[in-house]
C-alpha cells in the first residue's frame, strides 16, 4: 500500500508541511518560468511565419474535440492524488481504464472527423482531426504514471518532463512551420509534446502496470472521478464555446486572431495555476482534517494567487498594445483589445482557482458539480450573448460570466467546506482595489510615452515597481501581504 509521500495519514507530519509546499512549488514554478519561455518564444516565431486562418482552423478542431481529453481522463488523476491509499493493483486498474478511455476517445474523435470539417465547412479539418485523435491515447496511457509520480511527491521529475516536452513541442512546430506545414506545424507541436512526455513520465515512474486485477474494485475512485468529470464537462463547455461560436460565425481568420489572445491569456494562467495546483492540492488535502491548518495553508495559497497571477492579467490588460505588438508584429494588433477583455477576466480567473482548490481537497466535486449546473449555463449565454459583436463581444462576455462566478464559487466552496467565507473575499478584494488595480493603472501610463512598444513596455513595467513600493511604504496590510508572499517565495526557491 502506497502512501501520498512523506505525509501518509498515521506517519509524523514530514518536516513540515510549508517545506513540502516550498520546495514543490520552488521547483515547480522554475520548470513553468521555463516552459513560459518556451511558449512566449514559439508564439514569437511562429506568429511571424504562420497565418491567423491556420491558428483558426486548429482552434476549430481542439475546441471540439478536446472534451474527449477530460472523458479519457474521468477525474481518475484527482481521484488517485488525494486517495489517502493507493494499493498497486488499484493503480494497474485505474492505468487501463484510462488507457481504455484514451482509446475509445481516439476512435470517436477519428469517427466524427467528416461531421466537425462539415460543420465548419472547413474540408481540411478531417486530417486535422484524425491526426490530433491520437493524442488521446498517449495522454490516457500516461495518467497513473504522472499519478505515481506526484504522489511520491517528485516534483523534480515532473517539472524536467514538463519542460523537455515543451522544448521538444517548440522546436518540432518551428521546424515544420519553415518547410511550409502551415496549420500541420501547430498539429505536429501537440503530437510531439504528448509522445515526449508519456515516454518520459513512463521511463521516470517507479509504478509498473501490470495485467487487469479482477479482485481489485476501482468503484470509488470512478465515482469521485465521475462527479469531477460533470463539472470538467460543464467547465470545458464554458471554456470553449466562445471559440466554437466564433468559428461557425466568424470563419477561421477571425477565430486565430481571437485564439492568439485566449493563447495570450491562458499561458501565465496555466503556467501558474498548474503547478500550484500541483502543489497545493495534496498539501491541503493532507491536512483536510485540521480545520486550523488548513485555513492556515488556504490563506497562504490564495495569497500567491492574488498577488502574483491576478496582479500579473491586470498589468496585461493595461499593457496589452505593446505587448501585442512586440510577440506578434503590428500585423496581429487586432488581437490587443481582445486581450484586454479577456485579461479582466482573467484577474477573476486566477482568484477563483481557490475555490477548485477547496472542493478537490475536501473530497466534494459533487458539491461543485452541483454548483455549475446553474452557473455554467449562465455563463454560457454571457459569453454567447456577446457573439453579434464579433470576438470584442465574445471577450467582454467572458470576463462578466468570470467575474460573477468568482462571487458564486467562492462563497459556495467556503458554505460547503466550512471555511469562513468573509476572510476569503476580502483578501481578494484588497488585492484587486489595493494592488491589482492601481498597478494596472500605473502600467498604463507607459503605454502614453510617445515611444516605441519596447519603451512603452519598460516604463510601464517601471511604473508598477514604483506603485507596489509606494503602497507597501504606505499600506501595513499589503506590506505584510507582501511580506509573507516574498518569504514563501524565497523559501521555495532555497529548498526547491
């Protein structure tokens, strides 16, 4: 019987908790700066040498199909991390039903290859489809293995084989993108990345699956999974049907230029939030049962959350034109004002990933479950309700539905889980009026300088160090904010 690492309910509480968390989320946050550079650098380049219709045409087809990622997965990865035991024949069986999943995905995804290039009325989305398909059984055959490795807490390891898949993924789209692949650069990119890192998680994991066991019941792992999976649906539904909306009505062109900004946004949002959540989710549910450390560990968490991500789609928002201009060329400046929208969204994004964070660590997805069955459709007619005025209309409706299932979610999560809510909010707001806001207003005084968008860029970098100085001279609060981010900041660095 496997434990989750050192912290295995009846062992003593490994050197400690905040150490655990330090030196996950030092090593971890390394590996994503690294990734971040990757992505920022292949989104440079391959911005210069690939059109908007190809970016279009495969956010078409991953907008679509990328719902089969979460059926291949079934919840069972959250499921395995926070099981507080893991026997190997649970682990065999849990790996081939999602190697199974993986499977069965590629194949209806491969079968509906002629509807999704019909819809669209895009003929060459049928070899797009069939060859993205594959994907899933990679990723599917691979989940007990990152599984194994997270719960022995080898944080190290994972953020290696995040990081070589990416630099593999980048230089396989580059390469392809300069022999003329077009839209196929982007496709080999996803393929490349989901072989390199199934092999590497594979070859670095200390499980080895062995044949089905029949005397070995999955059941409640299934069943936790399934509830995680009504709400991944619902969250993937929420998440895609801007592009899918703009793809149908807008046609290709409109949708890569939409695609570059949600790329724009969603790559510090997941390279942040990933690894934090990483690190947090075990952490929290390990202390899931002491109410006292728990909320503990909670507020130091959100307070990550708040300062770095939402401070970091604020000062984005307002920066946005040079941005823009500098990874893109003044050709894709269409996609700045885009951004901007999303990018308030995003503020409200990365402050609601707390909520995530406390229904997985309490064990209650259906709860959540529950609670996007009414927001969900909600937000879904927001961001629709925005499509007769083109991806302008489709961004600001995303970042309404985001901002007010913030307010939902959080007050939900605290009601369910018993965590005081009020403590919760105003954390987040203080950050958002205190720090977020007025950085962001400070960053837009560079973009005013009569300047290139490099210049612009800098000062109004400038501008945000001054402001978050003047307000922690000037603010006890956010100076002990502050205080306590920086300190766990340097300890995951030092013990990552």
């Amino acid at each position: 019987m496997r434990g989750p690492g050192p912290e295995s309910p009846g062992r003593t509480a490994a050197p400690s908790l905040s150490d655990t968390a330090a030196r996950g989320t030092g090593v971890t946050l390394v590996a994503q700066a690294l990734r971040t550079v990757l992505q920022f650098g292949s989104v440079v380049v391959l911005a210069r040498l690939l059109t908007p219709e190809a970016f279009g045409l495969v956010a078409m087809v991953t907008a679509v199909i990328g719902v089969a990622d979460l059926v291949r997965d079934f919840g069972l990865y959250n499921a395995a991390i926070r099981a507080p035991r893991l026997s190997a024949a649970e682990q065999t069986n849990l790996f081939w039903v999602n190697t199974g999943l993986g499977l069965a995905c590629t194949i209806v995804a491969a079968s509906l290859s002629g509807v999704i290039a019909l819809a669209y009325s895009q003929r060459e989305l049928t070899p797009i489809v069939l060859s993205l398909a594959a994907v899933f059984t990679l990723s599917g055959a691979s989940t007990q293995f990152r599984v194994a490795l997270t719960r022995d807490l080898r944080f190290g390891r994972l953020a290696a084989v995040d990081v070589i898949a990416q630099a593999v993924g980048v230089a396989v789209a580059i390469t392809s993108a300069l022999l003329g692949s077009g839209a196929w650069a982007l496709v080999h990119q996803q393929l490349a990345v989901a072989l390199v890192s199934g092999v590497l998680v594979a070859s670095g994991s200390r499980f080895h699956p062995g044949l089905p066991r029949r005397d070995t019941s999955v059941r409640p792992f299934l069943r936790f999974g399934g509830s995680l999976l009504g709400t991944q649906g619902i969250w993937y539904v929420t998440k895609n049907v801007d592009n899918i909306v703009l793809g149908l009505v807008g046609g290709p062109a409109a949708l890569g230029l939409y695609s570059r900004a949600y790329q724009l946004l969603m790559m510090p949002l997941n390279q942040i939030n990933a690894p934090m959540t990483r690190v947090a989710l075990p952490v929290l549910s390990a202390v899931k049962d002491d109410q006292g450390r728990y909320e503990h560990y909670l507020a130091r968490v959100q307070l990550v959350a708040c300062y770095v991500t939402a401070s970091v789609f604020a000062v984005a928002a307002a920066l946005s034109h040079p941005i823009v201009t500098i990874l893109f060329g003044e050709q894709w400046s269409g996609v700045a004002p885009i951004f901007t929208a999303l990018a308030i969204g995003g503020v409200f994004r990365a402050i609601a990933q707390l909520a995530y964070w406390i229904y997985l660590s309490r064990g209650r997805p259906e709860a959540q479950l529950r609670m996007l069955l009414v927001t969900g459709p909600v937000m879904v007619a927001l961001i629709v309700g925005g499509a007769p005025w083109g991806a302008m209309g489709i961004a600001i409706g995303h970042s309404v539905a985001h901002a007010l299932y913030w307010v939902v979610s959080l007050r939900h999560a605290a009601k369910v889980s018993g965590v005081p809510a009020r403590p919760l909010f105003t954390t987040g707001l203080r950050t958002i009026l205190l720090v977020s806001a007025p950085a962001a207003g400070a960053a837009l005084l560079g973009t005013l300088v009569p300047a290139g968008p490099v210049i612009q860029l800098l000062v109004g970098c400038a501008a945000v160090v001054a402001y978050l100085g003047l307000a922690a001279a000037a603010v006890p609060r956010v100076r002990e904010d502050l205080v306590v981010v920086v300190s766990f900041a340097r300890k995951a660095v030092r013990r990552g």
